[in-house]
C-alpha cells in the first residue's frame, strides 16, 4: 500500500489522503482549505475526480466539517462517498440553509467499528471525541499493510469516554498513522483545554448574572456546545430556543439525549426569524413549519420570555430582537474560534451588539486534542511511522511523539 497527502501536511483545512494498492485508490476526505474561497479553491491532481478513472473505488470522509468534505461539489465524475450515518444525516439536514450546503447522493453509509471494504481496502471506522458530531479514526488495511488516520480527534468534550475506550483498547500492529495536531501552535505543552462540562459551569454562570434574554453565538452543528448550552439553561430555568436550521440539524441527529424540538422537550422551542421564513419560502421548504406546530415561540411572545430563554443567535438575529423588544437586560456569548471575530462578519457583529449596547464575552473550548492527549493516543497505537497532518506545526512533532517521520504534499510514500 502507497499513501499520498494530498493536502495537510503543513497546515490545517483541506485535508486529503490518496492511498494506492495494486491500482486501486481511495480518497480519505476531500476538504476545502481554510484560506480558500470555494470558487477559488481547485481540486488535488488526483486522477478521476474531473476525468473517468475506475482506478479510483470511492472517498471515505472522517466526519462532517466542511475543511474534510468542502471540495466534494467540485467533482465531475461520479464517485461512490463513503460516509457515518448521522453525518450524513446532518449534511441533509443543512443543505437548505447554509451557502454552498451539499450532502452526497452517490453514497454507501458506514458505522462505528463495522468494517467494510472498498475494493482491496479494508476500512474500519472508530467513533471518536470531536466538536464535529459522529467523527471517525479510520483504520485502512491493505496489502498486508495498516494505516491509522486519527481525523479530528479530542479527548475533554462530552463523549471523551469514546476516545478513553480507543486508548484503552486501540488498533495494533499499525505500520503508519496520520495524526492530526491542531492544537500545536495554539497551546502550550502544559496547558489543557477547558472540558465540555467546565464550559457548562461558565455558561451557568453567565446566564445567572443575566438579567435578560442569553444570546449564545456558535455553530448548531457543534452538538456538544449545543448540549452544554441546554444543560445550562435548564440549571438556570431557562428554555433553549433554535431556530429552523438548528432544529433541523438537532433533529438529524436522532439520538435520543440530545436536545430537540420534539415530543418530550418541552422546554426546546423553534424561532423563525423573518429573514428564514423568507428563505423557507424560496426554497420551497416551508413545510418543515408544520413540524414545528406546537413548539415555536413567536415574535409578540419574545420579550416576556426573555428572562427565561437562551437563544442560539445568528447576527441576522438581532433585528428581529430588537424590534421585538427582547435585548433589554441581554448577554452575548460568543462560543465559537475566535478567530471568526477578526473576519469581516465578526467585525459587523461586534458592532452591532455595541450599538444595541449588548455585553458581549467569550466561553468557548477547542474542537480538538491538546497535547497530552496526543501522546496518549499516540502512545497507545505507537505505530511504526507516524507522520503529521492538519497543523501548521509538523516540526513539532519529533520532540513529542515517537517515530516521526513528516512528509510532503504530493510525494508518494510507501507503507
């Protein structure tokens, strides 16, 4: 077996892993890079993405995040996609609200720890600890040969028990593994980042110096945020309030301790802002309404339930809010990368909350393993060669895992 990175050997975003045997390939993820526009972004020289190749048998993504699938609408050949269910599930669910929203329609469903094969390859998924819900290590086997990609991996967040049952019990005899490391450069080799249940505590905290409605700025596809948010709010009296696209995405999940406007929760509640509704109408999806009978809360209803609610806030929002009289008293939380605030969009949101003269503060942890529980997952797999990707950092790597062996972006290697 020959592997290829394709992109990601020195930085995060854009993933894609080429593996070959005996002319058979697979793709392991196809993202779009972080520092790309995707009209400007082109697709790695891999052939059969724009030409007919039966030479490449299918791409198998790690999980749902848009820099390890965001490439897959730039194909122009039909290509089987091998995806987790509830991913799959989720990128269904999105696709009618997000810009660029895709989810594949030539597709074959993978779950936790069921091999499958793909041609002469050998694939067996391991459910993992990630920001990004039903996220996956994949084991690949072929030609006698065992490659490991962690894909995106954490040890602190609400499912860490699923990385301590990978460390505890781990894939053995793993010639090479790809390991991500975007924690490098962002943390010192001490520090740890705050577990999921620490940002529950401060979210609690938060939400009882509020007087009035909680804002809370982050992704609905984070469902570990999202879980920690309601947990929160219901320590506090508060009710979660989504609107339609994430309900649709808390829904996608279909899992039964997760949060959702459904039989149950009575305490989850949809808001349809007007910029949605109109957007629900366009896109001739306005029947997703009719799910919702019973569990919305509408406009003439949001200032009185302010002091009891916490929203999860899109900056198109605010209008809306504050026509209605709901920000009196408010709080803005912003519980995504802050790295978002110094884009253009950040900027305007930041204004907009000092114009409605909204505190604003930040409660957030990363998606990703710090650095010490990178050494224990590569300490229980210690494979034969390990080689960076996804970070900015893989010069790093020699003085804290064993086995360090980097490569470079479109070099073939062999297993």
């Amino acid at each position: 077996m020959k592997l290829c990175i394709r992109r990601g050997s020195k930085e995060i975003g854009g993933s894609c892993v080429e593996l070959e045997q005996d002319g058979h390939r697979i793709l392991l993820d196809l993202g779009l890079p972080l520092d790309l526009e995707f009209e400007s972004a082109t697709l790695p020289a891999v052939s059969g993405l724009q030409e007919a190749d039966d030479g490449l048998l299918g791409i198998v993504l790690s999980h749902g995040h848009r820099d390890h699938w965001g490439l897959l609408p730039k194909l122009s050949q039909p290509i089987d996609v091998y995806v987790g269910a509830k991913t799959l599930s989720i990128m269904r669910a999105s696709k009618p609200f997000v810009p660029g929203g895709y989810a594949p329609e030539s597709v074959i469903v993978y779950r936790d720890r069921k091999p499958f094969h793909v041609g002469p390859f050998k694939v067996t998924p391991y459910l993992m600890d990630h920001s990004g819900f039903d996220a996956y290590s994949l084991l690949v086997e072929a030609g006698g040969k065992r490659l490991l990609y962690s894909g995106d991996i954490r040890g602190h967040g609400r499912k860490a028990a699923l990385f301590e049952r990978f460390v505890a019990n781990p894939p053995n005899s793993v010639d090479v593994m790809l390991m991500e490391g975007s924690s490098l450069g962002r943390l010192a080799e001490g520090d740890r980042f705050e577990t999921e249940g620490q940002i529950e505590n401060r979210l609690l905290d938060a939400m009882n110096q509020t007087t009035g409605m909680v804002l809370v700025a982050c992704s609905v596809q984070n469902i570990d945020r999202v879980v920690s948010i309601y947990r929160a709010g219901k320590r506090s009296g508060r009710q979660l309030i989504v609107d339609a696209y994430g309900a649709e995405v808390l829904r996608a999940t279909d899992t039964a301790s997760i949060p959702k406007p459904a039989e149950g929760w009575d305490d989850v509640k949809v808001y349809i802002p007007k910029y949605q509704r109109r957007h629900l109408a366009q896109n001739e999806i306005s029947y997703l309404v009719d799910g919702y009978k019973g569990l919305r809360i509408f406009p003439e209803k949001l200032s009185a339930a302010a002091s009891r609610s916490v929203m999860i806030v899109r900056p198109r929002m605010l209008a809306d809010l504050s026509e209605f009289g709901a920000l009196n008293g408010a709080r803005v939380i912003w519980s995504q990368w802050d790295g978002y605030l110094a884009q253009e969009s950040g900027i305007r949101f930041m204004a907009r909350c000092r114009e409605l003269s909204i505190p604003m503060e930040t409660i957030h942890t990363s998606g990703h393993a710090d650095i010490q529980d990178l050494q224990r997952y590569a300490k229980a797999v210690n494979p034969g060669r390990l080689i960076p990707i996804h970070t900015f950092f893989p010069d790093r790597f020699g003085s804290l895992f064993d086995n360090v062996a980097p490569t470079e972006d479109g070099k073939w290697e062999q297993i």
